[in-house]
C-alpha cells in the first residue's frame, strides 16, 4: 500500500511560494525557498503539463518588475538546470529556459541579475546539450543577442 502526500492542496501550496517573489535582494529564506520548490519538482512525479506550467511560471517572472522577485525567479530557474537530470533538461526544458534567458539579457537593467542571466544561460547551454542542428541555432541566437547588446551599449569618443 503507497501514501501520496503529493496531493492537489500541497501542489498549490508549493506553486503559491512562487507566485510573488519578494522585492527585496536575495536573501536565504528566498535561496531555501527555490530549493525547496525545485527538490519538490524533482523529488515528486508530475505530469509533463504541470513540470511545463512551474517551469513557464518561473521563465514568465524573469520580467518581474521588481529586481529581487527577477533575481529570486533567476536564482530558482538556476537551481532548476544545476539539479535536473541532463536527459530531461536535453530533451524536455534545456531548450525553452536558454531561449527566454537569452531573449531576456538585453531588457535586463540590473546587474547583478544581469550576470545571473549569464550563468543560467551558458549552463542551460551546456547542460541540455540538444541535438546539434538546435544546439548550434541557440548559440547563434546567443551571439546575436550579445552584440546587440554591445551595439546598444553608449559609445564613448576618446579621440582627439
């Protein structure tokens, strides 16, 4: 005889931590937050549907209006390809999570999570190594994407 403690009311609880992310820096109790929420991610049988739907909610929180709320949902979506088989994250979300962190960068005003971008984009690269033809087309995306942001950068003359 098994328990399920993975009910509907646990799952919604879990998902509500997420729904509004603190508007302060980073801090432990958001650090703990996401691991739990990733453990429960990983730790818990989900349908394809509702893995889909946690991972879209964090993805759609990188344009959070506050900065902490974007850094905690950066910070869970990291925690998200450090810790998730590679064979999912090749086959299923390593694709999707590099698209919008890579989309993302050149609307991201804040530094600091402006180089968490960075870090989640470049292991989201690494570790869902997809196929060739869709690897290769993220890296490219990638490269455009960082020289418009070096194109919009404000030029300087230091010239005579």
């Amino acid at each position: 005889m098994t328990y399920s403690i993975c009910g509907p009311g646990v799952q919604e609880k879990c998902a509500q931590g997420l729904d509004t992310p603190p508007p302060q820096p980073l801090n432990y109790a958001s650090q703990q937050c996401a691991q739990i929420f990733v453990d429960f991610m990983l730790d818990y049988p989900h349908e394809h549907k509702a893995m889909q739907l946690r991972i879209t909610h964090l993805l759609k929180n990188l344009g959070y209006a506050e900065e902490g709320g974007r850094r905690a949902a950066l910070n869970c979506l990291y925690l998200v390809v450090l810790h998730f088989p590679e064979v999912e994250l090749s086959t299923k979300w390593g694709s999707l999570i590099f698209a919008a962190t890579a989309a993302r960068l050149p609307q991201e005003s804040d530094p600091t999570a402006h180089q968490m971008l960075h870090a989640a984009d470049a292991d989201a690269a690494c570790r869902g190594q997809c196929d060739s033809e869709t690897s290769i087309l993220l890296m490219l995306m990638h490269l455009m994407l960082m020289m418009h942001v070096v194109a919009a950068a404000p030029s300087y003359n230091l010239g005579s």
